[in-house]
C-alpha cells in the first residue's frame, strides 16, 4: 500500500482506524447524527441528543485496543441519565465472542459507575452500539444468549437465569454510496463512514473520493473545515492506495480552504513519520539513521535517487537533513528539496 505520504506504507502510523473515528465521532454533533441514523426510531425518540455528551474513559482491553477503539456518552433517556458505548471493531476476521466482549465492557462501565455513587441502589441503562468494517462484512451473532452452549430447549428453560443481551450493529462493510448518502447525517460523518468503509478495501479510493467530491465541498465549506478535511486526507494517505500527488490534485479541486487541508494533513504525517523513524533509533547513530530515513522519503516519492544526491545527504549535518524532510510532501523534485 502507498499510504503514507512519508514512506510510503501503512505500519509505519498506528491506529488510522481509530483516529479518524475518535476524531469525527467523538463530537456529540456527528456521534448523534450517526446513533438516530442506525436505532429504532421509537427508541431514539426517548433518547434527549440535546443531552449527548462526551465521556473521556475507555474500557477496551490493551491486547484489543489495536483492532478496537470506543466511545462513551452520557446522555438523558425518560429523565434519567444513561449512557450511550459505541464500539469500533475493525479486525479482519469476526469476533464469534463479540457479545461477550461488549457485555464485559458494560459491566466495567456499571462498576466505573458505582465507585462514582457508592451509594446508588440502582444501575444507568447503557446501550451498545458496534460500527463493524472489514472486507468480509460482519458474519457473526449480535446475541448473547445463541454463544451459550446449551441445547435449544435447555436455554429456553434457563432463559430466566441467562443473560438477555444484543447489541446494536451498524456494518459499514461494503455500503453502497447511495445507503450512507441517503444517511441524515452530518457531511463530516458521512464522508468518515465512506472512507472507514472504503479506505483500506477500495481498489481505487481516488475514484471514491471524486464520488464524494459534493460531500468533500460541504465539509471544508462547514465550522473547522480544514481541520476536518485535514483528517479525512491523512486517513486516505495512510490507509489506501492513493498518491500523495492525487489527494493534492483533489484539494486543487476543491478550492483554497482544502489545499491549506492538504498541506495540514501532509505536514503533520510527515513530521510524524520523521519523528518516529528517528525515535526508534538506528545502531550506526542518528545522524546516519536520519540519512537513510531521508533517503526512504525521497525514493518512496521519486522512485529514485542519484549516487550524487545520495552522498550529498549522507555528508549533511543533522539539521540539514530535518529542512529537507520538511519539503519533501511540497516538492516537485529533488532538486528543490535540497536547494
């Protein structure tokens, strides 16, 4: 995959997955937009949006948290507080324990609750709601009780005594454009839920993006538009298969606001890859492994470097080298890297 604007591949940034998620949806704005689009109607009619707001907890366990990202909302149903727990479940393969998970989730939240009123005799409703994409599609159970492994008649004899539990499912796994347009969402949460469900999938997501070029308008035309199309562009460079030099030409269509988008979006993953290839450490010092890091940037984006550019970069100081990596999203050539 050419994703990374930087070098080039997609393991280089954790998480693509959850930080365009976190960063749309943890806006009670796109968040609400998104529940009322995939809950019962009667059911989001209780519900006060007005209410919705941000919980800053996670309750994910560490050996999922790269496969899983989530959300929790406060929020007023009947009078009475509750809480909405949006689950972010992106692993290639279906989880056949998922009903188990997010109930153990529930219950971390129900205890997180207690220890705040130790004094409460009675628990907040929570409603579960998983956005599930992968290229497979969710091919597994929502309910609790059909994991059990009992024989029909049993379980139905036992039901008073068994956990009763579903959880609500939005399965962004091949949604057709006309499914999440017809959406009552906000422009910002309708292009993340297409770029989630295309992103890493797409066999041309440039295509997708010209699709959705109408929606891009909207977002970069709404409050905090370049940061918001800033996001959707760093997600397409770090997870699809698309040239930086294409997202750039998609910006120039879309007017000033989404080049300053581009730039933001390129400066920042630059900056990120740069830091992170000097982090992890190189064993030869880090001037040299600022050299071949340098040298990844340019052959990722020119597909070749001269022996003459090379020993040029090699006999830099350290902070010859950071200006040059700072220009290489912008450039044209190499040559105007290095003036």
């Amino acid at each position: 995959m050419i994703v990374d604007a930087a070098l080039g591949y997609a393991a280089v940034l954790p998480g693509p997955h959850d930080a365009l998620f976190r960063y749309v949806f943890s806006q009670p704005e796109h968040a609400a937009a998104e529940l009322r689009s995939v809950l019962p109607a009667t059911l989001g009619a209780r519900l006060d949006w007005s209410s919705l707001e941000l919980s800053p907890s996670s309750f994910i366990d560490e050996q999922l948290s790269e496969r899983q990202a989530d959300l929790l909302f406060t929020i007023r149903c009947d009078g009475r507080q509750a809480y909405v727990y949006v689950l972010l479940e992106h692993q290639s393969t279906n989880d056949p324990l998922m009903a188990f998970r997010v109930l153990r989730y529930i219950v971390r939240i129900w205890d997180a609750f207690l220890a705040e009123h130790p004094r409460s005799e009675r628990l907040p409703g929570i409603l579960p709601v998983v956005v599930h994409h992968s290229q497979r599609g969710w091919g597994t159970t929502t309910d609790l009780c059909s994991i059990i492994d009992l024989d029909a008649d049993t379980l139905a004899l036992l039901s008073a005594h068994v956990p009763q539990f579903r959880f609500v499912l939005d399965d962004l796994s091949g949604a057709r454009d006309d499914a999440l347009r017809e959406r009552s969402l906000t422009a910002l949460g309708r292009a993340a839920l297409m770029l989630l469900s295309r992103g890493r999938m797409s066999a041309d997501l440039l295509a997708d993006l010209l699709r959705w070029h109408d929606v891009l308008d909207q977002v970069v035309a709404a409050r905090n538009g370049v940061e918001a199309l800033a996001a959707l562009l760093e997600y397409a460079f770090r997870v699809g298969e698309v040239l930086p030099e294409q997202l750039r030409e998609l910006a120039v269509g879309l007017g000033p606001a989404a080049q300053e988008a581009y730039m933001t979006a390129a400066q920042r993953l630059t900056a990120e890859s740069y830091a992170r290839g000097i982090a992890e450490g190189k064993a030869e010092g880090k001037a040299e492994g600022k050299a071949e890091l340098l040298l990844r940037l340019l052959l990722s984006k020119f597909g070749a470097v001269t022996d003459a550019t090379r020993d040029e970069i090699l006999k830099a100081s350290p902070e010859r080298m950071d200006v040059w990596a700072e220009r290489v999203l912008t450039a044209t050539s190499i040559e105007e890297i290095l003036a």
